[in-house]
C-alpha cells in the first residue's frame, strides 16, 4: 500500500486537504500494477504470448481469471489450458483486455456513491466504462492519436476516480444531485479531476493518462490542454446523449445532435464526414456493456 504525506501534497501543489483525504486515499483498492506494464506493452509494434506471461504472472487474480475463462465451456477444448501463452492465444487480444481491466478494477467496482447523480447500482461504472469504451472508439478513427487504444479506454474508465474519495466528505442532502467542481474543492480542497490526477500518480499510470485526466474539465478555449482530455471531453458528451449511468436502462438509438459540440469536434479532429461512422463505432463498442463488469 502507497502512503500518502502532507511533504507530498505539498510539492505537488495542492490546496489545503482535508487530512482525512489522505487515509481515505490509502484504504482505496489498489489499481494493479499489471495495468501499467499491460498498457506499456500493447503499445509494442511486436509481441507475444510469451510477453503477456512474464507480465500477467506478477498477478495471480488474472492469472485464474484468464485461466477459467480458457478452460470454459465457450471454447470447447478437448484437453485443459494449463499455461499462460496458450491461454492467451486461445482467448484473443480483445478478451483478454477485458480480463486484465476487469479484474484490476474489481475493487473499485463494488463502491457505490451516494451523492452524485448517478443510478444507485453500477451507475457511476457504467458511466466510467461507457466514456472509456467511447473514447477508445473516437481515438481509433482519428489520424492523428494523442493517446494509444488502450490508454483512451483506461483514462475514461478512470477520469472521474476521485468522485470515490469525495463522495465520502459531500454534505449529505436528500437524493443524489449534481455535484459542482466548487462543491467538492469547497469539501476536500481539490476537485475531482485534480484528485484523480495524485490517485492516478500514486498508480504509476503513463503521463497521458493522467494529463488527459487531470484537465478533462478544463475550457475549450484555453491552448494548453493535452489532446487527450479533449478526446474525453467529446468521450463524455456523446455518452450523455444516452444518459448511460443515470438512468436504470439506455437507448442508443437517440441521435446525437453534433451542433452544441462543434468547436470539440474540431478540436479532436472528427471532421462531419467522418462523425456518422464514429457513432457507430461508439455504439458496437457500447453494445452489451451492462455485462462488461458481471
């Protein structure tokens, strides 16, 4: 377990914390290790099964995971998968993904908050998810990628990580409600982007990650925002059209209406003629996400 100092929040610049945030910080279920490494070596140009050994073998939680989802019924094989590179080979790249995300986040998942306006059973998850599924989706289209695949889904699925820790310090009032920038510095010193910006640090994520992150709710007209917090800004937007986590069901159906996000769709670079195609890609990505973490 990481600890946390007041000599380190005070390099980092930070406003004046509530202490308690500190030790809030510490009892927060770890994001594994494994995430960084697995992150790091997607972004190979080559690599191997045996590659995905020597890193997922520092987790035995993925280890079995990834073991019993080989040996299922789902891939019929005549003859048990004992290792890690056969296993790989036989459940893909892309479920593989699943596996490591899913279970280095298990931990988190179980949090329910109480304050934000989210659904009151894996509404803040699904919301996370959906804009880290659509910020994958989005970066994939585009020419110019500010962030790998992998590191676009990982910053949306964790940009909002500090509502975890605040949530606990909000006064409470009747109901879930939306919650301010202001509100929450005004409760613990921060908001939630810078918070989540140290909770990642403490994580060893990449930089763009955390970057993109950290100014995820910075202004359009300001010059120095990394791309990536743009990507999850347009991210965000396009998963509220479906209110997906803040209502007990979603329809992707609605239209997406690109006039209010004009100058975010410029500044990601998704041109008209390319916007129809993203949407969909949003949406197949999107497609059965309410079985993503079962």
């Amino acid at each position: 377990m990481t600890t946390v100092t007041t000599d380190q929040v005070t390099q980092s610049g930070w406003r004046a914390v509530n202490l308690d945030v500190l030790k809030r910080i510490e009892d927060l279920p770890s994001l594994s290790s494994v995430v960084a490494e697995f992150l790091e070596l997607t972004r190979r140009e080559f690599f191997t099964a045996k590659d995905f050994e020597v890193v997922l073998s520092k987790d035995q939680a993925l280890v079995a995971r990834l073991l019993k989802v080989a040996n299922s019924s789902l891939y019929g094989r005549p003859r048990s998968i004992h290792s890690i590179p056969e296993a790989v080979v036989l459940v893909g790249l892309d479920q593989m993904k699943r596996i490591v995300f899913s279970v280095s986040t298990e931990g988190l998942t179980r949090t329910r908050l109480q304050n934000y306006h989210y659904e009151p059973q894996r509404g803040y998850w699904m919301h996370s998810t959906a804009v880290g599924l659509a910020a994958r989706a989005i970066i994939e289209a585009l020419p110019e990628k500010p962030l790998h695949a992998e590191e676009a889904f990982v910053a949306g699925l964790l940009h909002d990580v500090g509502k975890l820790i605040i949530d606990d310090f909000l006064d409470p009032v009747p109901g879930p409600r939306d919650v301010s920038l202001n509100e929450e510095a005004e409760a613990v010193g921060l908001d939630h982007a810078e918070l989540s910006e140290y909770i990642l640090d403490q994580w060893k994520l990449p930089r763009s990650i955390v970057a993109a992150v950290r100014d995820h709710h910075r202004d359009l007209g300001e010059a120095d925002v990394p791309a990536g917090a743009r990507l999850l800004q347009l991210a965000a937007a396009v998963v509220q059209t479906w209110d997906i986590g803040f209502a007990g069901e979603f329809d992707l159906s609605s239209d997406f209406d690109p006039e209010p996000h004009r100058p975010l769709l410029e500044a990601v670079g998704v041109p008209d003629a390319r916007l129809p195609q993203v949407l969909w890609d949003v949406r197949q990505n999107l497609a059965g996400l309410e079985k993503l973490y079962s």
